[in-house]
C-alpha cells in the first residue's frame, strides 16, 4: 500500500466486479482531475487488486489498497460467495484501513458502490462522512428504490414475486435462479436500500432526468427516502480517454482484423465481464450457429474460446475472430463494425453511444439489463431486442440491424443521442455536481 501525501483521503468502495471497479476509477479520475485537495483510496479485494494496481503509473496519484475478502484462492467468486465475504469477512479490515489513515490526512469521506452497502455501516461507525455510488442508469436504481413502497402498495410480495400488473416479471433485478436464490437476492436489494435511503448525497454515473421515463416506471409509486442525487454521467465525460483497469489482458490482434474487413460488415458480440464465461454450451452453439447463418464476419469476446471452435468446423471458423477479451472503445469506434450484439450492462451501453453510431442488438440476460434494453429499444431507438437465444433469431436480429429498413434511422438517433450525452452543457452540469459534493465534505471534514 502506497499512500503518497498528507491530503485528506476519498475511500471508494466499488462492488468487486469488472462493471463496477471501471466506473468507481472513472469517480476516483474525476476527483483527481477537478477537486484535486483529496487523495482518491480505491479498496478491492486482493485478486482484484493484483490485476489493476500495477497498470497504472506511481505517481498518478491514486493508491490502491488491497483489502482481504477472506475466501480461499479457489473459491468461485459469484453473487453468493462475495455477498458472504462482504457482510462477514471485509467490514473489520475497511475498519483498520480507515483507521489507518488517521495520522496521514485522514479520511474525508468513503465512497461506497450501493451494491457494496456493507461499508456504509463501517464508515458511520467510525463516525466518517459516506455517500452512495450508483454506477447504472437512474431508472433502474428508482425500480429497486420502491421495493419497500411495492410491497406496501401490493405491487410485490415480501419475497418480491409480482403480482398480477403490466410489469414485466424479467425487469426486476431480483428473480433471477430457483425460488430460493430469489428470495436471497430480494433480501440482498432490501438491506442496500435499507443503508442507503438515509445517505446524504448518491452519485450516479447516469445522466440527468431529461432522459424520458418508461410507462414502466411512470406506473411505479416514488421513493420518498431517497438521498440528494448528484448526476456525474458519463463519468468518462469528466476524465477524458483513459485505460480501463480491466481484469483480463486486452487481444489487441482483433483490430488488426477488423482493419482487414470491409466497413460496417462485422458483428461485435459481447456479453460483458460478468456472464461472458457462464454462458452455458447451448447458448454458446445456438449463438454460433446463428452468425454462421448470417455469412457475415464476426468478432466475438468470449473467456473460452474453445466452446465456440467446437460449434464451427475449419471453414466456419475463418469468418470470425473469437478473443477472450478486446479493447471495447476501439473495436467499437472502427469503421468494420456493422452492429453491436450486447447485454445491455450500463457500462456497455455508454461506450456504445460514445463510441459506436451503429445499433445495437440487445439480449438482456439478468439484473438492470432489461431496463436499459427497453431504454435502447423503446425509448433511444437505437436497437432491437433478440427475445430468444436461438440460432434463427441471431440470424434474425442481425440482419435486421444491418439491412433493415429501419438502420439509418437508428443510425441517426445514435448520433443524436451521443450529441445530447456529451454536449458541453450537459458536462458542465456533471462538473458543477461534482464541485458541490467536493465542497461539501470538504466543508463537514473541516
């Protein structure tokens, strides 16, 4: 651990995933860039941080801290295991990191991902100021925030089952595996909005209520406990271009690929870090079969490479590329690309509009990824959604996007909706945000 000045130090506590450490840097960057009296502190567990700390220089002025999450080497880290490591193994060792700092400028405020509410209680025990970080889009967090006021109202049961309404049951992040996995993770979003309603100040890497709402939410009841919320999106407005602190090792061959390939010609397929190497074998066939269907070239991030090769034969093989992991703004910003086979995860979703004046072909496949693909399809117009992970309807979808009649429209509003995300006015809004929350802890640690 490294901590390299005496200024009063931000803790940020990002939730131990790809989707959400990337993010909580981007935070960390825009302290560093327009509030620069804070030392940003990112705390992850420690085979999170052998992998991102030593990618960027000492004297970048970030430290990164490793924190122990108390799970074997081997132990698969899923939804289940860190939930466990959060609520019983790491809230003693944030306690002693942050005590840590008390002769070393102290510690200002801790930062902490809703996801990883487990810190907020560390950080009121030791009497330090925290605040909230959503790193996905506002609507979604307004869907969880309501649970209590859903179930109050009929709406949901305790266990969060819907009951009998025009909700769909798929846009709530909760019913996701077997009725018992279900009931955890209803539990699970029940304690993060619990800690967090009384939080002064949430940040989210969104953009402001300008962005229309969805019948879906128009239907919802509002949260009433609900923090100041400070609109920071895209938080990469804020920082400029920068290297991610990405997980895996970048396969910079497939742009030379794509260099080979005629413009607007490529598929780009992925499915984001969380589910990418968990796609079971016959969605991975389904999906490979449906792009040999298209004939068109393809390049698709996947960890395991192995299961796309055996749904292919050699001469199937030379169509596309398959990498465990890619360099996402390039690949999408590269003339090749025709259409962009996405998830639907926040992250995704915002380097698309920044970088990809191409649609999108959505698959949501858990969590908030079903609100932001009806923000996509219903309400952006940039894309369509696949409703089934099946050969003909890959084939489908993708040509669709590509030749449809409808392209240059989607095309068009991608564009515009890049045009509105960035413009200065927007970004100054974020930066003026950002200055209040800097003002203000300063001011309450002072």
């Amino acid at each position: 651990m490294v901590l390299r000045n005496m200024k009063p130090k931000i803790i940020l506590v990002p939730y131990p995933a790809q989707g959400h450490v990337t993010p909580m840097f981007h935070l960390a960057l825009a302290f560093l860039r327009h509030h620069n009296d804070f030392e940003p502190v990112i705390v992850t567990p420690e085979h999170i941080h052998r992998k991102i700390h030593s990618l960027y220089e000492p004297n970048n002025g970030i430290s990164f801290v490793p924190i122990c999450d108390g799970l074997e080497a081997d132990e698969p880290r899923n939804f289940f295991s860190i939930n466990f490591a959060m609520e019983n193994n790491m809230p003693a060792h944030l306690e002693r990191i942050i005590l840590s700092f008390g002769g070393r400028g102290g510690v200002a405020c801790v930062v902490v991902d809703v996801l990883a509410s487990w810190a907020v209680d560390v950080a009121r025990r030791l009497g330090v100021q925290v605040a909230g970080f959503w790193p996905a889009m506002h609507a979604t967090f307004n869907l969880i925030a309501a649970i209590p006021e859903m179930v109050q109202q009929g709406l949901i049961t305790e266990f969060g089952q819907i009951q009998p309404i025009t909700i769909k049951a798929e846009e709530l992040p909760w019913l996701i595996g077997n009725p018992t996995a279900r009931k955890f993770r209803f539990s699970f979003w029940v304690r993060v909005m619990s800690r967090c309603s009384s939080l002064p100040y949430l940040l989210f890497n969104s953009f402001d209520p300008s962005e229309p709402s969805l019948q879906l939410h128009q239907q919802m009841p509002r949260f009433t406990n609900i923090p100041q919320v400070l609109l920071l999106g895209p938080l990469t407005s804020l920082v400029g271009m920068t290297k991610n602190p990405s997980f895996w090792d970048e396969d910079i061959t497939c742009l030379s690929w794509l260099d080979k390939q005629q413009p607007g010609s490529v598929s780009y397929v992925s499915f984001g870090s969380w589910f990418g190497p968990d796609i079971g074998d016959d969605i991975i066939r389904e999906l490979a079969l449906g792009l040999k269907g298209t004939k068109r070239p393809f390049l698709w991030v996947l960890n395991n490479s192995s299961k796309v090769l055996n749904a292919f034969n050699e001469v199937d093989v030379a169509l596309g590329k398959v990498v465990s992991w890619s360099p996402q703004r390039e690949v999408l910003r590269h003339e090749a690309i025709g259409c962009y086979l996405t998830h639907c995860g926040w992250n995704s979703i915002m380097e698309a509009i920044e970088e990809c004046a191409k649609p999108l072909l959505c698959c949501p496949i858990a969590g908030d990824q079903f609100v932001n693909c009806r923000y996509v399809v219903k309400v952006w117009g940039i894309g369509e959604r696949m409703e089934r992970m099946r050969r003909e309807e890959v084939e489908r979808g993708v040509r669709s996007v590509m030749e449809g009649e409808g392209v240059e429209e989607m095309k068009r509003r991608m564009v515009e909706l890049k045009e509105r995300v960035l413009c200065s006015e927007r970004v100054s809004r974020a930066k003026d945000c950002l200055a209040d929350f800097a003002h203000q802890i300063s001011i309450n640690f002072n």
